[in-house]
C-alpha cells in the first residue's frame, strides 16, 4: 500500500436504464434520488442515464387516453385500469408527484430517447429526464411531438438548432438502440434497472434503502487505495536520483 | 446473478506511467508486453500510457554524451557509468533490444510527452511510445528535436501539421502536467510504474511473471456479471407487458 495514497481512479458509476413512458421510473428515479441526496461520497458517484423503451411499437400520437390505449391492448375493463393507475397515482404522491393520467398523452417515447442522448453529451441529461417525466406524468406533455422536446431541451440550456437538427436527421437513434442493446445483453427485462458500479443490479423503483445498500456495499468493495504486489520492491526502476543497476 | 449475463463493464485498465529517457521502461514495456502477448483475456484490458519525467532540468540539447552528463549530474567516474551502462545494455539485450549508449542523444523528454498525448488522443500512442524508446535507446535519436518527433507521428499515422502546430502552441503540456500530477498523488518515485485496474500497482521493470500474476489477481476480483440484489425481486417495475401494479 503507497501510504497516504488517495482513491484517484473514476468516479463509481450508476447506470439506469429507464423509458420515459414508465410510471415506476418517475417514482424510482425519486426514491434513488433519495438514496444519493445526503451521501457523504455523493462526490465520488456518477449517474448515467440509459434508454429503454418498453412498447417501441406505440404510435407516435394516439388520440385516446392511456385508459383507452390499456383497456383495448390488454382487454381490460375501464374500471380495472383506472384502479390500477389510482394505486400508482398514491404511490408516486408518497414520492411527492402529481400524477394526472387523465391528461397523459400517449406517445412514443423514441424521440424524447434521441433528446436525451443530446442531453447527455452535453451534460444535462438529468434535467431533461426530470421534465420529460414531469411533463409526461403530471402535465399531460406530448413526448412525441418535436416542439414540446424543444422547449423541454432550451430550457435544460440546449441550442434550439441543435435539437431540431438532431431529431431531423435522427443522428441519436443508434445511441438509443445502443442502450436497448446493452440492456438485453445485461438481460434487463423491465425497468427502472439500475446498476451500481456495472457489479451490483436493482430491478424496479425499490426503497431508498435498496439503492443506498447497494451503492454502499459497492463502494466498500472498491478498492481503498493502489496496493503495491508483493516481490515489486527490489524491481530495476528510475528514480529522481537515476537509475537503479 | 442473471443468468447468462456478459460482462459488459469497461475493460480493464492498466496505467503505465513511464519516461522515455528511462533505460527500464522500455525493458519494462518488453516484459509487460509478454505478460500480455498470450493472454487469453488480453481484449478486455486496455493499456493507458501516462507522461512522467525523471528530470524534468535536462537540457532541451545538451552536447556531451550520456556518459558525460551523468558522470558530471553524479560525480562519479566515467568507467564506473560506462560499467553501468554495460548492465543495463546487457539486461535490454535480454528481452530483444540493442541499447546503444554511445549514440545515445541527452535531450528533456517534455515535448515527447506532448507527441505522446497527441497519439493518445489518435489511438496510437503505443507505436509512438515504441518508436520514441526504439529512437532514444537505439538508434541515437534526439528526443528533443521536433522534426524527428514528426517523424516518429507521421510514420504513426498522424498529420505532420496537427503534430507540428501541437507542439507549437503547447496544447498538450497540461496533459503532461496532470498526469506527473497524478503520479504524485498515486505516491509514484520512480518509473516504470504499472497499475493495474486502479488497485495494484507493479514498480520497476518486472519480470513478466510478477506482471502477470498482477493482471490475473485483478481480473479475477472483477465481478463476473452483475448480481441483481436481494429483495429486489418483487419490486415495483414496468415490463414489455405492463407496469407491475
């Protein structure tokens, strides 16, 4: 061990692979949130988002409600989905959203995925995921359509021009079919799925206490410091004082 | 654990911080390069070379031989320099390479450095730093002299007026700072000097074995796939056939 050394490799990373068009996502993406707001190395602790489409074949708008779209593409009662959305509509209030699924346009979310990877590069991915969930979830926000992303990327700081150009000439759709991609060959099924460090995996919007477990026992398995192999102290080396021979 | 699951993290690293005018790294390169020629997981490592300089007041030129300059920098007798000389011409012969001293060019190594970033950048800096050893220790190059450094870029592939305006207007000479920065922070007093994936370091120009042993050690802790949790089983997520509810 090299006395005194400091940790100076890269910071520990969490990837998350998560739709926009997912209520669990806006919750765990909360309770994650949670999880990292007061961790004392908070510092040392990337988040990466990732994108993931549950129902890549959504229509780009749908003139019905999400009940509509529910009811008729998994043949259930009105009543049955509208109770199924009061359960996550409580849970998501518990997070401190307002889901409104009345207003919820339903959209494909391929686009709002291309945003977000200009996001991404230049570093205000995070903003633009939040107003895309917000936006989706709490104020009925068409994620499909090209000047709602826009607005939603001037405001996180984009250049207008730039995200117009970018979702013309849909030079992000291969990075968010590369993020699909990583996703099946990590075997992600569903999502939220977040992953600490590429080590540790948590399937869905757990309890903060899942995720801070899992970042903690991550980051105690890192190693403290560089240790020096045994056998290396007598090796032929240059030093400031020249040459060992 | 999902079953099946690649591992899809980063490839690992090995950061090698070395000198050109350093006898032992380019031993030391030699002898890491066995220890890597064979390996059967020799694609998931990644090898990263950092700057360093063991004495950073050499002259940019300076006109007497090596013989000379450390007989006067140590005060010690030239039989006894040229006797050290002959051990470390002979240990290099050992692993293939022809150290010529007598040719050998004094010259400070920054601007070399500031080449090597440049390489770096360009996903070549493995041949530059061959070609700057190979120049410096065998053939009586002048490491200082920015027309054979160009030399040495071009026949790499790179642009003869990138590597010229490069040199020219410094823009690699904060690279070169932070990563002799880092070796201070690492604790590193002499080079080479190999980490691996950021937690065990090898100091000195190692037998291949010792190398080896490092690398093995390192990638067997790796994490083999990612280990999804406990109690994560039943949490709350969306799936291609719907949000668990």
């Amino acid at each position: 061990m090299i006395p005194g050394a400091p940790r100076v490799g890269p910071r520990m990373k969490i990837d998350i692979w998560s739709d926009i068009a997912c209520p669990w996502c806006y919750i765990g993406k909360r309770r994650l949130e949670t999880a990292l707001a007061d961790h004392p190395q908070r510092d040392e602790i990337e988040v990466i988002w990732h994108s993931y489409q549950l129902d890549p074949t959504l229509p780009e708008h749908y003139d019905g409600t999400e009940i509509d779209y529910l009811a008729s593409r998994k043949g259930m009662p009105h009543a049955q989905v509208r109770q199924m959305f009061g359960h996550v509509t409580e849970q998501a209030a518990g997070e401190g959203l307002s889901y409104d699924f009345d207003q919820l346009v339903v959209a494909n979310s391929a686009r709002a995925h291309e945003l977000l990877h200009l996001a991404k590069e230049r570093g205000v991915a995070d903003a633009v995921k939040e107003s895309l969930l917000s936006g989706h979830f709490e104020h009925g926000m068409d994620i499909g359509d090209v000047d709602a992303l826009v607005r939603v990327g001037v405001d996180a700081g984009l250049d207008e021009g730039e995200i117009r150009s970018a979702l013309e000439d849909g030079r992000y759709k291969a990075a968010v079919a590369a993020d699909i991609d990583m996703a099946r060959q990590i075997g992600v099924t569903g999502v939220p799925f977040v992953v600490v460090d590429m080590k540790y995996g948590v399937s869905g919007a757990q309890p903060p206490e899942v995720f801070r477990q899992a970042i903690d026992t991550a980051l105690a398995e890192r190693a403290p410091a560089i240790q020096v192999v045994d056998g290396a102290a007598d090796a032929d080396a240059c030093g400031p004082d020249g040459c060992a021979i």
